[in-house]
C-alpha cells in the first residue's frame, strides 16, 4: 500500500490555477463573543486604519481586538463561510496564519491564492499522511528539533533566509512531513528561536556561576567587525561546582564612543551585573597589552570592590603571556623600533601606498626581501598559478604544489610559518624567480631576489624563531594554567640569553661575516624586550608606579599552590646558584605570597562544620561510665593553631613529573570542605589561562556569521549567535581535510 508523501511523485507538482474571479466574503460583525471573550472589529474603533503589510493572508481576513488583554488578532473568512470556530490568532508575525490558510483552506503559501479542488484533494491526503507520522512527533520532540536547528543554524553559520528556501524545506518535508507544520517559514520566526535559545542557556549559565568553586576570571578584548562595529567580547574562567575548569564567553557588545578604558569598563559592569557575579566573585583579568585594559581594570573594580587599594587592583590585572611573546618575537625580527616600524607599516597599508611598502620592507634585508617575493607571487592568480606550475618531484615531491605563506603583523608565529615554509620550498622560489618575466610597467623581482647569504641568515632566524613558537604552543589552549606563565617566560629569557651569547661568540671568532653581528642585535633587542616584562617594567611602569614594580604575586602563587612543584623551581633556580640578586628575588616572591594569603584569604572561607550525630541512649550505669570517661581524651586548647599556609608548604612536595594542572584542581577539590581557604586560593589562580587567546577565536568564529550578504545583522543576534556556539561546542566527530596545509607542513629543514 503506497503512502503519499511531499516527494513520493517524482513528476513536478502542478502548478496553482488561479481562482477566475477573487471571492466574495460576507461583511464580518463590528462585535462578536466567542468563549466568553468579546472581540471588536479594530476597523470600527480606530481613528485612523492601520497600514496592513503586503501579505496575502489579507486577502482572506481582518483585524479583531480582543478585550481581555487588547491585543490584535486575526479572524478569517474563510472559517467563517465554513461555520468553523474561528482559531483568532494573536498577529504578532505571518507564520501561523498561513499555516492556518495553508493546510485548512488550501491557500497556495507562494501566489498566495486558493488551489483547485483537485489539488485540495491532494493536500488533504498529504495532510491526513502527515497527521498519521506526527503521531511519533509530540512535543518534547519538536523542542528537540528546534533545538538540533537552532544548534545548526549557529555553529555553521547559515543565514536565517535559508529555512525559506523552497527546496531545503521539501528535502526536510520529504524526510518527515510531520514538519510540514512546525518549520517556521519566516526568518524572523527562526531569529526569536535563536533568541528564546540563548536566553534559556544564559540563564543555566548564570546559575553554574553562581555555584562555581572559585572567583570568576575574566578575559576581553575589542575587535571591529566587517559591518562594521565595535565588538568588545568577554570570556570568563572559573572551577564550576563539579570541579571542572570551564573556560566560557560571556557576551559580545558593541561598545559606542570613544574605546576608552572607562567606557569598556562600564559595558563589562553591565554584563557581569546580568550574570549576577558581584565584586566578591571576580577574579583576574588576563589581558593583552594595551594601555586602555589598565584603565578599563581600574575602573571595573574601583565600581565592583571599593574596598581595595590600588596595589591590590593593579595585581589582579594580568597579561596575556602570548602576547609577550609576540612581542619579543617582532623586536627579535624589527628591533627595539619595532612598534615605530609597524605604525610606519599600517599607515602606508591604509593608504594603499604599496609602493612605499616595499621601500619599508627592504630595510629589513633578508626578512624584506622575502616578504616582498612572497607577496608579489600571491598577489596575481596568473603568478600563483606559475609557481604552482613548477614541478620538481622525486625525493622533494611532497613539497610539490605548496604555496609560500605570507607573513602578518598581528597572528603569532606567523613569520616562523612564512620563513619554514619558505626553506621548505628553496628550490621552488629560486627556479620562480631565475624563469619569470615581469610584464609591462613592472620592475619584477629584481630587488626581492634571495641569494644564498640570505638563505643561510633565513635559516639562522628560522631556528632562533622556533624558541618563539614553542612558547606559544605549549601554554595556548585548554591544557594550561597560570601556573605555566611564569616559567615559560623565564625558559624564553634564557634560551634568548644563550642565543645572544651564541651569535656573539660566532661573530667574535668570524668578524667578516656581518650575519653574527645581526643575529645578535635582534637576540638582544628580543632579550631586552622579554626583561621589560620579567622584570614589571613594561610600558613605563616603574616610572608610574615606583612604589610597585614587582610581579604581581598571583603569577608566583599559582606556582607555588601546585603541590607538585610548591617552592622547589625557585630553589633550584634561584637560591642553590647563589646569586645574591635572585636570592632577593626569592625572599621578596615568598613574602609577597604569604601577604596576598593573608589579605585575601585566610579566614575568609569558613568550613561549615556538620552537627555531630544524636548519642544513643544507654542505660544508666556507674561502673561502665566510669571506665569510659578514665579512657577519654581531653584537651584543654585548640589541637592546632598552625597557619594552613605555612603548614601547606613546610610539606614536601609531591613527585609526579606527568601531574597536569587536572591533577592539582583534584588535590585541592579533595581538601575543599577541611581546607577552605587555602583550596580557594588555589582553585582561584588555577582557573586561570595564561593567555587571552579565546577572545580571538570568538573573533575569527564572529567573522564567518558577520558575512557580506548579513551585513545587516544586530549585535544582539550577532552576540546570540556567537555565545550559543561557544556554548554548544564542537561536535565530537570533524571531517579535517579542509585544513590549511601547512598544518601538516613537517620541517624540511629539520629532516
């Protein structure tokens, strides 16, 4: 027995007729009660008629005002020429009246006219075959659905006028035509859906907050986006009630005005004021660099904990260790002017002034040369397509096809990945630039010409580069805490020190070649850039703030709170040495971590301690109460008045080289309820990322939503959006093979 579906013809459905003369209805009453409620014609009480849009549900009903909430509904003609009690319909959009004329009268949804009566047999099988499917469908399941839609929708950014095109619907028709009458037909509807979803989900995420086990940490960052708006994102860190580190976007706002560090300040007040998180529960601020995020620290918390002193606010601001090593990274590369030279950079790239851009570049020797060759090869498609037409092969095949990467100011590590791929493709790049003919009106790549000096000090500066490269990778992501700040940034001071001597001892035992020298200017400019912020002397700070110019002890903290490692590293670094220096350096460290336990911490987190449990009553006597109360320990003092502290790091550590930062939130969760306060101190500091890297992914994730053809969209639905995806995370299984290639780029040079 065939069952009628949507698409259970294969021939194309018929195309409407329509009616030969349009229908004549009755005049509708000026007054009529239906279940007790008295509903009044809106045409016969207002003053002026309202404008009805362009819908053709018009054609077939008008406007009632119900008296019991005033509100506007919609009666139609055609239940009432049939005698069927009218649904009155609250117009607050189009959706359910047409749905209503659709599959009741068979009013075409597209040329909005009635169908045939041949047609309207038709439907009503499709209609009755429906009905008998969404028997499966009740509503639990069309919640789920909208909520697999929603997800969809967001996570892979599909526009909403997508849900109204005629042939995705009949694709999801013919899988279930139960949808038939629950898949909105207007974008709108879809955008109250994603709406209603972030609500309901912002509201699970504000009581997670209110439960967390630790403060609440903050990250931010500004970006301008394609529409273009000022998009300030927030991202919190904290230890949730399960003992979990979440790491989780709290908004997107469009900030208006001047992007000073009061007025973002305020639009982070706000937010958190809808998270309930008050100035008890905030934490760290782990930022990047700007001097507007000191502003805009000062004045979150001046608002939110008036009971701090300066020093106590600026130590809970914090910076982002991937920016540091950003920066090093550019001074290595551009010297101690690097940020002049960059400004310089930016401006003539605003201007469209490439020209002067590549007289800028060829300041920088080798580094010049090769930004200036790999740009010229990717700035044509016919270019491109040259050197992708050479063919070497053999031992060297993999390399084949391969496209140079060009370096940018702003990503991290991007000149380590334009200089290897670069090496990995010598050949390619020689042959390009030994065969190709410039065309009229072009100089070529005479001046960008890579010789082999410039390849051995591209090698040189590659191998410098992967110092660089790997301090980032190993504290960026999920998998790190604040614990990793301090020691990454220590090891990058050292390993640059020991270039810098390096290049100095190679230059001494070669002066004729100029290389060593260079080599050795960046590694010192890097090294000078990298002490600035080791030593808290970033950005004028000592002259601002002479009064403090150490470390925020929080970074030191984190460290020591970890019960796998505690005071050992700084022994072992600074003291065993016997650098008398360092060893200042460590007795400031451990008065610094005993002060902030003792101002923020130590008695501050009560342990709740549970009734002791109801005595059984005995019968009554002497003989055997005497012998239990001779056996009775009595005490006349506390059993311990030792500072939890101190007691905590007179201890040895435990030994466990592969512990993970999983393992020390463990420890402390265990002491949680004996131990408050100092598993406070340390959940607190533990929930913490060293870096301020997931502002940028919910960047780069906003800049797919916010495409050419959405350029309309709202930053509330652009914050709706972007917060559900980082909410409904990645699915757990990704087809990979779009990524770039150069992820699986292996070093030549290393083999």
């Amino acid at each position: 027995m065939e069952t009628s579906t949507p698409s259970s013809n294969p021939s194309p459905s018929p195309t409407p007729t329509p009616s030969p003369a349009p229908v004549e209805y009755h005049e509708p009453p000026d007054e009529f009660v239906q279940d007790r409620i008295t509903y009044v014609k809106r045409a016969s009480i207002a003053k002026k008629g309202r404008r009805l849009g362009s819908s053709h549900i018009w054609k077939y009903g008008v406007q009632y005002i119900r008296s019991s909430d005033k509100k506007e509904v919609y009666y139609c003609h055609e239940c009432a020429t049939g005698k069927h009690k009218q649904e009155l319909f609250v117009v607050n959009g189009t959706s359910r009246v047409r749905n209503h004329l659709e599959q009741k009268h068979q009013v075409d949804p597209q040329s909005g006219v009635k169908k045939p009566s041949s047609t309207r047999r038709s439907v009503l099988d499709q209609q009755r075959s429906a009905a008998v499917t969404s028997t499966f469908f009740w509503k639990d399941s069309i919640e789920k659905f909208k909520e697999l839609l929603v997800r969809w929708i967001v996570y892979c950014h599909i526009a909403f006028f997508q849900l109204e095109n005629q042939y995705f619907r009949e694709l999801l028709f013919f899988l279930n035509p139960a949808l038939l009458s629950h898949l909105p037909k207007a974008a709108k509807t879809i955008r109250s859906w994603v709406m209603d979803a972030f609500w309901s989900k912002k509201q699970r995420l504000k009581d997670d907050l209110r439960q967390a086990r630790s403060r609440i940490s903050i990250s931010f960052d500004l970006w301008t986006s394609p529409n273009p708006y000022a998009i300030l994102g927030v991202v919190a860190m904290w230890i949730d009630a399960t003992g979990k580190r979440q790491i989780t976007v709290l908004g997107m706002r469009r900030v208006y005005g001047e992007h000073s560090g009061e007025n973002v300040g305020s639009v982070i007040i706000e937010l958190l004021g809808e998270y309930g998180v008050g100035g008890d529960q905030i934490g760290y601020f782990m930022l990047d660099n700007a001097s507007s995020n000191d502003a805009a620290v000062e004045f979150i918390l001046k608002e939110l904990c008036p009971w701090m002193t300066p020093n106590q606010r600026r130590h809970r601001r914090l910076r982002c260790l991937g920016h540091i090593v950003n920066l090093c990274c550019q001074a290595f590369l551009m010297g101690r002017d690097c940020e002049k030279h960059l400004a310089k950079l930016e401006k003539h790239y605003q201007r469209g002034d490439y020209t002067k851009v590549e007289e800028l570049w060829r300041k920088f020797g080798c580094l010049g040369r090769l930004h200036n060759l790999v740009r010229y090869i990717r700035l044509t498609p016919q270019r491109r397509e040259e050197f992708a037409a050479i063919i070497i092969g053999g031992d060297l095949a993999e390399f084949d096809r391969l496209e140079p990467i060009q370096n940018n100011s702003t990503r991290w590590n991007s000149w380590f990945r334009s200089i290897t791929r670069a090496l990995n493709v010598r050949e390619w790049l020689e042959i390009f630039s030994a065969r190709h003919v410039p065309g009229k009106g072009s100089q070529g790549i005479a001046n960008f010409k890579l010789d082999g000096q410039h390849w051995f000090e591209l090698e040189k500066i590659e191998l410098a580069l992967k110092d660089f490269y790997a301090a980032t990778l190993l504290t960026e992501g999920t998998k790190t805490s604040l614990a990793d700040w301090f020691l990454t940034l220590d090891c990058l001071l050292r390993e640059i020190s020991e270039t810098k001597d390096h290049y100095h001892d190679m230059h001494t035992d070669d002066d004729n070649n100029f290389t060593w020298k260079y080599l050795e200017s960046c590694a010192d400019a890097a090294w000078s850039k990298c002490a600035e912020y080791y030593n808290n002397q970033q950005m004028n700070w000592q002259n601002r703030f002479p009064e403090d110019t150490d470390l925020p002890p929080a970074y030191y903290a984190a460290q020591i709170l970890d019960p796998y490692r505690k005071w050992a590293w700084f022994r072992q670094e600074w003291v065993l040495h016997g650098d008398e220096e360092k060893k200042r350096w460590f007795d400031n460290a451990q008065s610094a971590v005993k002060h902030l336990w003792e101002r923020e911490y130590k008695g501050r987190y009560p342990v709740e301690s549970l009734p002791s449990p109801a005595r059984r009553e005995r019968d009554p006597d002497l003989a055997f109460d005497r012998q239990r109360e001779h056996k009775r320990i009595r005490t006349d003092a506390p059993v311990s008045t030792t500072d939890l502290y101190e007691q905590y790091i007179s201890t040895d550590r435990l030994h466990d080289e592969d512990a993970s930062y999983d393992d020390a939130i463990a420890y402390w969760l265990s002491r949680y309820d004996s131990q408050r306060d100092l598993a406070r101190f340390a959940l607190d500091l533990f929930a913490i990322s060293p870096m301020s890297d997931e502002c940028e992914r919910l960047f780069s994730s906003a800049k797919l939503t916010i495409v050419d053809r959405r350029g309309r969209l709202k930053a509330d639905i652009v914050e709706a959006c972007e917060c559900l995806r980082a909410w409904y995370g990645k699915p757990q299984v990704e087809d990979n093979s779009d990524i770039e290639d150069s992820e699986n780029d292996n070093g030549r040079v290393d083999n």
